[in-house]
C-alpha cells in the first residue's frame, strides 16, 4: 500500500519569535531539517516509480522541500495555513494583552473560533476537502509538507478523529508522520529527524 507522509515545515523565523501566520523563510534549524527530510524521502521512496510532493503556496513548506528530487511538485493554497486575520503576524502573547476577548473566545471554542478577517478550524476543515478526495484518488505516495492547523486536519481525517480534538492535536516540527491505509485499518510511523 502507498504511504502519505505528512510533515510541517522547517522552523520558520515566526516559530522562532512565537509569530502567527506570515509568510517568513526558515531559520538556521529549519533548514537542517530541510536537507534531512529531502534524504529521509530519497531513501523511503527510492523503489517507487513515482510519488509526488505537496506543498502550500508559503514559502515556508516550498523551502522545506527545495532538496527533494526526483519527482513532481505541487502548491496547494488549500494547503496554506490557517488565516489568522487581523491576528496575522502577532504573538499569543500580544493577542492576550491587546485583544482579550478574542483570546479568551477562542481558548473557549477554539474549533469554531473564526479570527475577525480570518478563519475557523471549521474553515480550513471545509477548504481541505479537494485536497482530501484528491489524496485518496492517488495511487503513487505523496508527500504533504504543510502548517500545524492543516496538519492537525488532515491527520485526524485519516485516524477518524471527533472534531472537537482536532485543534488540540499535538503536530510536532521536524516530524514525519507516515500513514498507511491496509486491510487492517490504518497505520501509522513516526520518525523524529531533529
Ligand atoms: O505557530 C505556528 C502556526 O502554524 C501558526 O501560523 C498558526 O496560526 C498556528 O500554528 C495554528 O495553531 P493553533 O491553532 O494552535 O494556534
């Protein structure tokens, strides 16, 4: 059975400040993570005649995937990290203290919190649908390089998560979660690369 591998990004100069959104370029950290991941793929998908490599139109997933070779690259802006509207580019911090009540509405209901100009988790789980019919059409392995929000989406898709835990879901950087769909249900590997 084919694989999907799914991964966040390298470390981003926002990870590294603790800022939301934006369109930033990896840290020191992040492409180290870039180079390890693209031998990590060579030598989990060498025997396969093909596969394919996903990532969302922000720069940060594209430069995590730069040192991948060998098979063809798509941008999903379906892909793209949860629209943190007029939060974009703020840390939880500066929302807590300048924006109390969003803050607080959203650590209340944090799956049908919608950022003023921006997007719920029940957004992003909408405009993830494509993306999720086209990977269940797929018959080669792909890798999905992507953001916390849509990760935490697609993953509990594939386990059959409840919604309600689906903002909660621990998505680590610098790990591959590798699912397989068998007879028996699906399976999962992880692999921690930093
Ligand atoms: O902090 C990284 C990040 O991808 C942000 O860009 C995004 O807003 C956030 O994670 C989503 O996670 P949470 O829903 O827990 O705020």
């Amino acid at each position: 059975p084919r694989p999907i591998l799914l991964t966040r990004h390298g470390e981003s100069m926002f990870n590294l400040n603790g800022r939301i959104g934006g369109d930033p370029e990896l840290s020191a950290t992040g492409d180290i993570y870039a180079t390890k991941l693209a031998s990590f793929v060579h030598k989990r998908l060498k025997s396969q005649h093909s596969a394919s490599i996903w990532t969302s139109t922000l720069r940060r997933t594209i430069l995590t995937a730069t040192h991948i070779t060998g098979f063809p690259k798509v941008q999903w802006r379906a892909l793209d990290e949860i629209d943190a509207g007029i939060c974009d580019g703020m840390t939880y911090e500066e929302i807590k203290e300048t924006m109390p009540d969003e803050y607080q509405s959203r650590k209340l209901d944090k799956l049908r919190y919608r950022y003023p100009r921006g997007e719920s988790y029940l957004d992003v789980i909408q405009r993830l649908e494509p993306v999720i019919v086209e990977l269940e059409r797929q018959r080669s392995p792909v890798v999905v390089v992507a953001h916390q929000a849509i990760l935490r989406s697609l993953y509990a898709y594939f386990t059959d998560k409840p919604l309600d835990e689906i903002p909660h879901i621990e998505m680590p950087l610098h790990t591959i979660i590798e699912i397989q769909m068998g007879v028996a249900g699906v399976q999962e590997k992880r692999y921690k690369l930093l």
